[in-house]
C-alpha cells in the first residue's frame, strides 16, 4: 500500500466545513490503496470543536503528527474563540494588512522539520496538501522544491481571487499574486471544488487542475435512526454561519411578510437556527417579529447538525455576498441533497445553483427578491401540505458521495504518483 502525506491545519478536534473535505478523504482511502499520513499543528484559538469529528478520527487509527503552531491563535493554547461580526471583520483586515499569505504562516517550520524526518524515512510517495490556509501549501511547495517528490494541492477556496480576501492595498495584491504564482508553479497537480475556481487558477497558471467537488458521507445518514418532525408544525431550518455580507434579511423580510398575509401558519411555522447566529442577526430576527417561532440549536457537532437536517421539514440557504458569489460551493449544499429534503435557495447564479438545479426538490429564489422568496415558501408549503412534493434526483446526487470522491482522489494519485 503506498503513503501519502496530508499536510492540513484544519483538522480534529476541530469542526466546520473546512475540516470534514480531507478527513473523508483520510477515512476512506485505504479502500483504495492509499494509507494517509497527517501532519498538522497543534489546535488553538477556534470557534468550533466538534467531538463527534474528533471521534471519527479515533476510530480510523491513523498516523498523526501535531507540531507547535507558533500564530497569533496558538499563543493561549486550545479553546473556543468566537468574535463578535464587526471586531472579526476588524482583525481579518489587521491580519492580512500584516500576514501574507495568512496568519497561519507561523507553523510552516515547526511543519518543515516533522515533515523533513517523515520523508527521509522514504516510505511517503505523495504530498497531498489542503487551502485555506494558504501557508499549508507554501509549506507543500517547500517540501517539493527539496525532495522531489510528487504534490498534489487542493484548493477549497480561490486564492488570489478569493472571495474572503479584500487587499489594503495594491502592494498586497502584488505581493499575494507572487506567493501564489511561486508557490503552485511547481506542483504536479491542482485540484479544486468547481469549475469557476478552476477557471481563475487556470488563467494564472499552467499547472495541471482537476475538479473533485465538495460531498457528503452516506455513513453519517445511514447510521441515525428514522427521524420524523413534529406532524403538526412546518420546520425551516438554516445550517451554518452566514457571512458578513449574506445575512438571513431577505428571507427574514419575506417570511415575515407570509405569516402576516397568512396568519393560520403563525403557530405552525418554525424557523430553526444551528451554527453560530450573530447579534446583528438575533436582532433581524426580533425586528421582523419572528422571534416567537424561531428555536436557536446553537454550535453543535456533525453528528447533532445530520440529526437536525433529517428532522426538518425544509433546508434553506441563501448566497448573495458581493464578491465573487458565484464561486461560492457551500459544504452544506451536498448534506441537504443527502437529506432527500426540500431545499429552499436564495442563490445567484453560479456552482451551488447549478449543483441544486439537479437535485430535483430544489426552490430557487433570486437572493435580492423578497417577492421570489415569499413565491417559493407558498410553493414548497403547499406541496408539503397536498404531498405532492418532487422527487429527488438519487443518480445525480450519489456523485457526491465521499466514496466516490475518494475514488476519484485515489486514481489521481495512482495515476501522478507512477
């Protein structure tokens, strides 16, 4: 069975979406004859610590190797760290006025000299390394450069043209394109989640890229047992965190608008809240006068969050940040069409509407449009109400199983590695 190194920051007892991508990929590929090595720092500052994921990984029994993370966030050791909207949006500015490519950048050493040992040992054929944080790749980069040995970076967010990125200056912008340009200009292959990620990569770079798209694990629907709603009442439920500049004000606005117009729904309607749920947002939420029907789950871990997806009524999403949005795959995307429910969206065009367009029980709403939203909640209301609710499309949504992404993951590196 041949190695390969996984070099990741995001990793257990961490949570969140930017964690689950490559320990999917870990749990599955020694089905395909690849035993994954995992190299990473230390936890420290975080907003979210998942035991359901730090279990999974347990029970996998791989090699790990936690280094000193040596950044801003490592200096008080592990816990929960949660800013509020306006402070957060502050430090990220500070942090790349300051940090370049990121303010992870600081583990790169400590990652270099455990990464150095594994490797002389001669028993690792690949490095696979995973972005955001950039710095894991310069860390890949550096590793290539010394041993020769094959890379394969995957990139779950632009770089460059990332859409969580706003430059201070032209002088970082410079700077970010030049760390980015030496940094994959040596890799033997790119991977990313979509096509319009793969597109920007491919206008500054020749190196080889290859889409292998965000999923879900069957294996996290298929052990919970059968889970039913309250039969009297309508569930919407929203995953996640919204971004600063996509909050929940359109649907908010246009729900409330429908129990005005519609006021037997007042005591049947309930919109459910997991992820963090800012101040900003807990206000909105009490302006539009919701606050009666909405129930707040609060940060909970993986196993909890599928629990709640199956036990909803509706999922909904919404998308309308300014920058580059249809670049925008949402992990919660692929999770919702394992759910095999209905799936209100408030989506610009671009890969998450694309990807809903095939589900099948999709609600695609323009996500400046109160009117398009209201229409939808009356439609995916009354076809809960007659039961006559589109099927799912199965045969689309299965290519989003983790397996099948590792499978394909597998043959790449079957194929980069000879």
């Amino acid at each position: 069975m041949k190695s390969v190194l996984f070099i990741l920051y995001y990793f257990p007892p961490m949570g969140g979406s930017g964690v689950q991508r490559p320990l999917k990929f870990i749990k599955y590929l020694r089905e395909f004859g690849w035993n994954p090595i995992v190299i990473c720092p230390e936890p420290g500052a975080y907003h979210s610590f998942d035991e359901s994921l730090q279990k999974e990984l347990d029970e996998m029994e791989i090699e790990i190797h936690r280094v000193r993370g040596n950044t801003p966030l490592h200096r008080t050791g592990k816990r929960k760290l949660v800013f509020p909207t306006w402070l957060e949006s502050f430090l990220r500015k500070i942090s790349l006025f300051f940090w370049l490519p990121d303010n992870k950048k600081g583990w790169i050493n400590e990652g270099y000299k455990k990464a150095q040992q594994l490797l002389r040992k001669g028993d690792i054929d690949l490095i696979f390394a995973s972005a955001p944080p950039y710095s894991n790749l310069m860390l890949a980069d550096k590793l290539k450069r010394i041993f020769d040995i094959p890379l394969i970076m995957d990139f779950r967010d632009d770089w460059l043209n990332s859409h969580f990125i706003n430059y201070p200056s032209r002088f970082h912008y410079s700077r970010m394109r030049s760390l980015e340009s030496k940094t994959i200009e040596n890799a033997d292959c790119l991977i990313t989640i979509n096509k319009y990620i793969a597109d920007s990569l491919s206008s500054r770079c020749s190196t080889r890229i290859e889409i292998i798209p965000q999923g879900f694990d069957s294996e996290d629907f298929s052990v919970l047992p059968k889970l039913n709603s309250d039969p009297k009442k309508i569930s919407f439920l929203y995953s996640g965190t919204f971004y600063v500049q996509s909050g929940p004000g359109i649907f908010l606005e246009a729900m409330s608008r429908f129990i005005e117009e519609n006021p037997k729904y007042s005591s049947v309607i309930e919109l459910h809240f997991q992820g963090f749920l800012s101040e900003r947002d807990r206000k909105l939420i009490e302006a539009k006068g919701l606050s009666d029907v909405t129930v707040y789950y609060g940060q909970v871990n993986h196993k909890e969050a599928v629990k709640n997806l199956l036990i909803a009524d509706v999922l909904w999403m919404n998308n309308n940040h300014k920058k580059r949005p249809e670049a925008i795959s949402f992990g919660k995307t692929y999770e919702y069409m394992a759910s095999k429910k209905p799936v209100l969206a408030l989506l610009p065009e671009g890969d998450a509407k694309e990807t809903l367009k095939n589900y099948g029980k999709a609600f695609i709403s323009n996500p400046e449009s109160v009117n398009d939203v209201y229409s939808n909640i009356e439609k995916v209301i009354k076809h809960l109400e007659e039961e006559t609710m589109p099927q799912t499309n199965d045969e689309f949504v299965l290519k989003f199983d983790r397996k099948v992404l590792t499978a394909q993951l597998a043959e790449l590196f079957n194929e980069i590695s000879k």
